[in-house]
C-alpha cells in the first residue's frame, strides 16, 4: 500500500517520462511509448516504470535502448523535477505486456467462440 507522498511522486514521475518519451519518438513514425505504471519504492529512493511500447515486435528492442540510456533519462528527469523533488529516484524500466497478454485471451476466446457456431 502506497502513501499518499509515493502516490503523487507515482504519477509526477509518470506525467514527466511520458512527456519526455513523447518527445523523444515524435521522429520515429509509427512507434509510441507510453508509461503505463510507475511504483516509487518507500524511500523514494528507487523507481520502477514499466512501458508499454507499439508495435510489440520492437519492444524488446526499443526497452534495450532505454536501459542503455537510463543515465541520460534520469538527468532529463531530474531537470524537470529539480525543483519539486531533492533526490531523483533510480530508474529501473520495465515491459508492461498486459495489452499482449489481452490481446492473446481475445483471440483465444474468438476462435473458441467461432468453434461453437
């Protein structure tokens, strides 16, 4: 159960990676990565973020790319939040697979649905 204080430094870190991530892909056609959940540890010293990244077949790409740049996008970080928090948190990221994962039940139940006809 997260306190009131992660909850909001949750979504301020959110707010800003996507907005940075936005940026960053604006070049790339067809590519968008979006930040589906951030879970900032008790101490605030630590974050996760998992990304949710289209088209799939690019994501374990796209994710190596990030984690070699996670230096760089923790600087970016911590100059728009700067001001708001003393220390910017670590970054670890992460692949939100979820809308794979329902994507793969809504075929599987397709098919099945198409079975019993």
């Amino acid at each position: 159960m997260d306190t009131t204080r992660q909850e909001k430094i949750n979504r301020l870190i959110q707010k800003e990676l996507s907005e940075i991530f936005r940026k960053q892909t604006q070049q790339m056609r067809g590519l968008i990565v979006s930040v589906s959940t951030v879970r900032v540890s008790p101490d605030l010293g630590m974050a996760k973020v998992y990304l949710s990244i289209f088209p799939s077949e690019q994501a374990k790409d796209i994710l190596t790319n990030i984690k070699t740049n996670i230096k760089t996008l923790r600087f970016d970080l911590g100059q728009k939040l700067g001001k708001q928090l003393r220390v910017i948190p670590e970054l670890a990221f992460y692949l939100d697979d979820s809308l794979d994962y329902l994507e793969n039940i809504d075929r599987l139940l397709g098919s099945d649905n198409k079975k019993d006809e």
